[in-house]
C-alpha cells in the first residue's frame, strides 16, 4: 500500500511539472495548446508548469485546460449559431482554440471527429458535440470541470446549475 502511495504522487508530481501555452495566431484565434507555437504568434503566454509564474487562470480552469483543453470548429458560412457558441464559451471564460473549417484537410478532420461535416461542432478533451446547444455544451464543460462562469462575471444563461 505505501508503495502505491509513493507511485501515485510521483505521478501526479511529473503530471504537475506539464506546460500548457496560450497564443494568438494569425488568424486572431485563441489556441491553447501543450507545446509551443511553430512561427509568428502574438501573445505567447505559459499556463504553467516547471516554475514559471502563471497568468490569471484559476487553479480549476488550469487543471480543465490541461485535462480537457477546449476546441471549436466553425466556419464562414455559420454566422448565427457559431457566434452563440463562441459567446457561450466566452462567456464563461473558457480557454480555447477556434478552427475555422477551410481546407480539404479541415473538413477531413471534422468528419474523422464526428462523422460528417457539421459547424459548429465542440470538443472538450476527447469527447465532442456535434451542433450547438447551450445545454449540451455547458454539459460537456462541467463534466470536464470547468468553472460555470468567468472570475468576476455573473452566470451564462442557461448555464446547467
């Protein structure tokens, strides 16, 4: 038993020491991802790990971004309901990375992840939403245990209680 104890939080301490950075790229979009930027990219900021000071993220939202970082495939032609999902996940301060569907590669990657093309699509972690629907989302985002609202802001509506 004293042995698995002391596996276990050699564990959690190399699991501690993992960085996480967040950029702006070309595009504008927020990417949060686990190794760095390749080329220009505006904003670099380390989430943590090995020493280096932290932005502003709580320790819940780190430990969520790390654990279930957040990505949102979207496209031109989805005005309406991408902007929803984007304001939802901005509205609860949600790290994420936004892809804007518009190469063949891109379109292949959304069909592998849901089975077919369909914007706006979310994926938290390894799990996926295939359209928007605030409760669904908000569903996959507590299940990943990210915080219901942003520090500072008042709940999203529809946020699942």
């Amino acid at each position: 038993m004293r042995y698995l104890f002391s596996l276990f939080l050699i564990l959690v301490a190399f699991g501690a020491h993992a960085e996480t950075y967040r950029w702006t790229d070309a595009s504008g979009n927020t990417v949060v991802s686990d190794t760095p930027p390749q080329g220009k990219a505006k904003g670099l900021t380390k989430l943590g790990g090995k020493g280096e000071p932290d932005d502003k993220l709580s320790f819940a939202m780190k430990r969520a971004v790390e654990s279930f970082p957040v990505v949102l495939y979207t496209s031109a032609d989805c005005p309406l309901e991408c902007k929803a999902a984007r304001d939802l996940l901005s509205g609860r301060g949600i790290p994420f990375t936004e892809k804007m569907m518009q190469k063949p590669e891109d379109f292949e990657e959304l069909k592998q992840l849901i089975g077919d093309i369909f914007v706006p699509s979310l994926k938290v972690g390894s799990q996926r939403f295939r359209g928007f629907e605030p409760g669904g989302y908000n569903n996959l985002l507590d299940l990943a245990s990210y915080p219901k609202t942003a520090p500072g802001s008042k709940p999203v509506a529809g946020a699942s209680k």
